[in-house]
C-alpha cells in the first residue's frame, strides 16, 4: 500500500494519507529525510520506504493535469 506524505504537524508528527484514504500520524523519523508534502511512501518490513519512482509518477501525472486545465481555462478566455 501507498501513502503520501500531507503535512508536518508541530515539527514532529508527519500525516501519511493511504491511497484508501485513510490518516496516519507518525514521528517524523519514521519518514526521514523525505519531507516534502506529496512524496510517496510503502509500508513494508514495519518501515515506512520512500518510493522515488512512484512520487515522481504521481508529481508528473498531476503536472500534467494541471497543465490541461490551465489550457482549458485560457482557451475559454480569449
């Protein structure tokens, strides 16, 4: 299972979000280095691993999106 990493709270709780979408909190060791909201984890071996692949997969897919809507939006514009 994937989560993302959402936020930093109070400097040492990271708030992980399951592809179901359900909330973990967990001590920001657990996700060391890696604090960038958006980046990709997989629970396995009771470890939270960064998945650079996956993280650059979802950043580019959402890229992309954004990117379509901004053309959506400034087409309708002109």
């Amino acid at each position: 299972m994937f989560y993302s990493l959402d936020r930093i709270e109070d400097g040492a709780i990271a708030v992980l979000i399951s592809d179901g979408g359900k909330k973990t909190d967990v001590p920001c060791s657990a996700v060391f280095p890696h604090f960038s909201a958006g980046d990709v984890f997989r629970f396995e071996d009771n470890a939270y691993i960064f998945d650079e692949k996956e993280t650059k997969t979802r950043r580019q897919r959402i890229s992309e999106k954004k990117n379509r809507l901004f053309e959506k939006i400034k087409s309708n514009q002109l």
